[in-house]
C-alpha cells in the first residue's frame, strides 16, 4: 500500500529540493521530502558508520591474530636460542671438567711415581742397612781373571 508521503516523494525531483535548500525557503510540499532525507542521512550514517566500525573491528582482529603469532614465533626463537646457549655452556663445561680430569690425573699419577721411586729407594736403602746390621749374610769376594773365591760366612741371630 502507498501513502501520500511516498507519491510526493516520487514526485519530486532533486532539482526542486536543491533549490528549495539553496534558496533558503521551505515549501510545504517539500517539508516531508526534507525529513525523510534527513532520516535517510540519518539511517546512511549509522550504517556507514556501522560498517566502518566492522571494518575495523576485522582489521583490529587480523591484526590481533597477527600479534599472536609472531609473539608465539618470538617466543620460540628465544626458547630456541636459550636452548642452543645452554647446549654451548653444557659442551663447554663438559670440555672444561675432561681437561681438569685429565691434569688431576697426571699429576696424582706423576706423585704416585714419585712416592713409588722415592718407596724403592727407601725399601733398598733399608734392606742394605737391615742386611749390615742382622748379621743374615756377610762375606766377602773377590773377582779374578781365572776364578771366582768366595768365602761366605751366615750368621743367624
């Protein structure tokens, strides 16, 4: 069903709402015309504004996402560099403890030699000295060209 505002409306063209505008002067007839334009103003920039304010609530979104995953992508990487970092102190001290290994082992291993040396000494020096002292063998020889003599003397006390 068509009512009387909508036949006026159509009626009138946009050269007689220019000029009735322009010339400041208000017609009756365009009155209605005027407030449905403004009501149609109204409607076109709430929409407008209604799709702007969706264009950037979807820009706002990707570029949330977008945030996301590169936050996630750094923390990845810094996850991977800390590993790598530790991997390379790890190495690094294992290297470190083998060399330390390595040198306590030398030189414990050269005291050992030195203690078992100066022991051989010791052990010879007192075997000579418990020999001269108990009496167990004396004696004494004599080296010549032809013949060996000995004369050998033992002595248990």
């Amino acid at each position: 069903m068509i009512d009387k505002w909508t036949l006026k409306t159509r009626a009138m063209d946009t050269q007689n709402v220019s000029k009735a505008l322009v010339g400041g002067t208000c017609l009756t007839e365009n009155e209605p015309y005027l407030k449905l334009e403004k009501r149609a103003i109204k409607i076109q920039s709430w929409w407008r504004g209604n799709m702007v304010r969706r264009t950037l609530l979807h820009a706002a979104l990707r570029a949330w996402v977008i945030q996301c995953w590169w936050r996630s992508m750094q923390t990845k990487m810094l996850e991977q560099r800390r590993r790598l970092a530790l991997r390379l102190y790890t190495c690094q001290e294992w290297a470190v403890v083998k060399v330390q290994a390595q040198v306590r082992m030398w030189q414990a291993r050269r005291r050992f030699l030195q203690a078992r040396q100066a022991a051989c000494i010791i052990q010879s020096h007192w075997r000579w000295h418990a020999s001269q002292q108990r009496g167990l063998i004396r004696g004494r020889y004599e080296v010549r060209a032809s013949r060996l003599e000995l004369d050998i003397e033992i002595l248990m006390t």
